[in-house]
C-alpha cells in the first residue's frame, strides 16, 4: 500500500489498514450473496412459476428488520462490534451451506427456501446496523464519506460480478452451485475479522434499560428534521423502487423473453451502474450531501422504473437500467452519509439501526404489493405502480420539506463533542 500522501483522494479511506482488509473480504463475500440472491429468486420460479410466492420469499427476508431492527441497534452500541459480525457472518454462511445441500440432493421445497430466507432476514437484521456503525470505528468521521462511498463501490462490483458469474453457472452446472460458492465467500471474511485489531469497542454503561435507549434513539431521529426527512425518502424508495429481485427476474423472464443468463446480466448492468455512481462519490468531498442531492436520484430512479413499463428489449433495458443503477447508489450513498455525518457518535448504532428498519423493513411490503400487482395485472403494471408511486412520494416530501419554516430548527442539532 503506498505511503498516505500518495493516495488518490478517493481512495484516501485505504490509508487505514482494517478498513482494507474488512473493505476486501466483504467484497469476495458479496459477490457470493449477490449470486445466492440471483439463484434463489430463480429457485423459486421454477418450484412454483408463482409471482406472488417470489414475493412473498423477498417478505420474508425482509420481514425481520420490522421487529429486530431497535434491538439489533442496542446490541451494536452495547457489545464489541467485530465479535456481533463474527456471529452474523457465521449464521449466513450456515443458512447459505444448508440451502446448497437441499437443492443438490433434491429434497428442496418452496417452505424450505422461505424459512431460509427468514433465517437470512434475522442475521441481516444484524450485521447491517451493526456493520455500518463499525466503519466510523474504522476510518473516523473525516473519512467516513468514502468509506460509505468506496463501500457502495465495492458492494455494486459485487452485484456485477455476482450476477453475472450465477447467470452462468446455473445455465452449465445448475442452481446449487451458486450457494455452494456462497457459502465459501464467507471463509475470506471470517480470516479478515479475526486479524482486524479495531475492536468496535462499546461505550461506557448508562444504567438504562434497553428499551429506554431505543427510545432515545428513535426521539433523536424524530427530531431532527434532516434525519426524519432522509429516513422518509428511504422509506419511499425502499418500499417502491428498490424491488429488484421481484422486479427483474419477472421482467427479464416475463416481458423480454430471457432465461437465467439474460436475468443475470439485467442485474449485473444495475450493479455498473452502481459503480459508476460510487466512484463519481468517492471522488468528492467530505461534506454532507444537500436535500437537493439525495432527492434528484431518487427521482430519476423512479421515472427509469416507471419507463421500462414500455421496453420490450435487452438492448434498450440495458441503459435504462445502466442509469437506474447510478441513481439508485446515489441516493443510498447520500442519506447514508446524511445520517451517519449528523448523528453523535453514541447514538450511531441506534439510529443506524433505524435507517436498516426503514431500508430494508420497508421492501417486505414493496415485494408483497409489486409481486401482487404484477400476479393480478401483469408485470408492465407493476414498473408503472413502483415507478409512480416512488416519484409521487418523493415529490410529496420534497414540498412538505420546502413549505416548512427555514429557520434555526431545520438544522440538525450539534452533535456533542463531534465536528461543527
């Protein structure tokens, strides 16, 4: 690794060792989790050729940020955070390896990968919280916006890479495959949490009970209108636009006529996208992103979704996809980064915890809505739905966000002891 002052400013977040070393085998493990998600949503098609059922696995998978989120939040401010993404990792890879070995020997069936799918939610529920909360640990405020940015960059050339690789393999060796090589993605970041040496120490003990620093938590986020103003364009987006794994399995199978390998690459052309968005981030400053940056994205993701309603070809998909991509990392980038930059440092996985309940606890009911609409009226009907209800969502907040009074108490409280 060059020496700090030869890095190239949006890299300037590899100047700190651990964040490397975790930033490289959580790379190797996504592409295995983006693989798994391309052969599970595939899996199911074939077992039940049920649109709906499709959707309601993504439901289950999703369901446990609606309940575990606030707790997963606590934990992640009260015990070490490197040993809470040990425990989290290890659950993955066990549901990952059992899933490979049901669909290799046959005795798969549709209950199966649901339960599954829920054991997943529950790990996920917390590791993302308490991954997030960790890199700030890692890296510091001052580099915490690459971090963000360079990990968006990271997790996008998974869903490149991934897709495209499950794509393949299951059209030559089958479905199982791409949960056996998930389930090994998992060994590179085990290797790696264990020689890290930042610790994510939790703080000092507060005499509180749990629930009431949930509560506290919660308070914060109510209360600080930037905070409570991100969460709600989270929670619009979340619920109607960021359905990818219901959406495009059907557009590629149902509308464009593609098998496995043309849903793979739809997916992989998103994850380019991606990671353009997250390189153009990485490049730019450290301050937080304005009102005007996290909505613009949204709103252009939202009208993409709505247009491909009329597209009926790979060729013209693919752009249109390409930019939804872009936007879709600059928008999760930037109310990350909004929260993260805003919060006290005490409060971090609290909050955070909120923003993965909003995030991901907001696609169950997305997946059971646009997997219904798209079983009732077709999939066309559907991009329509999610796009429009994205765009009049977003639009509705940004003029309630500008009728409001300017004053003083817009701006998000100081946090204490942290940067002006």
């Amino acid at each position: 690794m060059p020496p700090d002052s030869q890095l190239p400013a949006a890299l300037r977040a590899f100047r700190h060792r651990d964040f490397r070393l975790f930033w490289a085998g959580q790379l190797v493990s996504l592409i295995g989790t983006w693989m798994q998600s391309v052969a599970q949503a595939w899996l199911v098609l074939e077992l039940t050729n049920s649109p709906f059922r499709l959707g309601l696995v993504g439901t289950l998978q999703f369901a446990p940020m609606l309940v575990l989120s606030f707790f997963a939040g606590a934990l992640a401010d009260r015990l070490p955070k490197r040993r809470l993404v040990m425990v989290s990792q290890s659950v993955l890879f066990a549901q990952a390896l059992l899933l490979a070995l049901l669909v290799q020997f046959g005795h798969v069936q549709y209950w199966h990968v649901a339960l599954l799918a829920l054991l997943y939610g529950v790990a996920n529920t917390v590791d993302m919280p308490t991954r997030q909360a960790f890199i700030v640990e890692m890296v510091g405020r001052d580099d915490l916006m690459n971090a963000i940015a360079l990990n968006s960059a990271m997790f996008n050339a998974a869903r490149i890479v991934g897709p495209a690789l499950a794509g393949f393999a299951i059209a030559h060796w089958g479905v199982p495959i791409a949960f056996f090589v998930n389930a090994l993605s998992f060994v590179p970041v085990m290797i790696v949490l264990a020689s890290i040496r930042t610790v994510g120490a939790p703080r000092a003990p507060t005499g509180r009970t749990m629930g009431e620093e949930i509560r506290e938590g919660v308070r914060y986020a109510v209360r600080t209108p930037r905070v409570a103003l991100t969460m709600a364009m989270v929670l619009a987006v979340s619920g109607f636009l960021f359905n990818y794994t219901v959406l495009v399995p059907l557009f590629a199978r149902d509308v464009l006529g593609q098998g496995a390998r043309g849903f793979g690459l739809l997916m992989a052309t998103l994850g380019a996208g991606a990671v353009a968005g997250a390189v153009a981030l990485a490049a730019l400053g450290r301050e937080r992103p304005s009102v005007t940056a996290v909505a613009v994205p949204a709103l252009v993701l939202a009208a993409c979704t709505a247009l491909l309603a009329a597209v009926r070809s790979v060729p013209v998909a693919a752009p249109v996809m390409l930019v939804m991509g872009f936007c879709g990392i600059l928008f999760m980038a930037g109310s990350n980064s909004t929260v993260q930059l805003t919060v006290p440092d005490e409060l971090r996985g609290r909050v955070m915890s909120l923003h993965t309940l909003v995030f991901a606890g907001s696609t169950p009911f997305g997946a059971f809505l646009i997997g219904s609409v798209a079983e009732a009226a077709g999939v066309t009907t559907a991009l329509l739905v999610a796009g429009g209800g994205g765009l009049v969502s977003v639009l509705a907040l940004l003029l309630w966000w500008n009728g409001r009074d300017r004053g003083p108490s817009l701006a998000a409280p100081r946090p204490e002891g942290g940067p002006a």
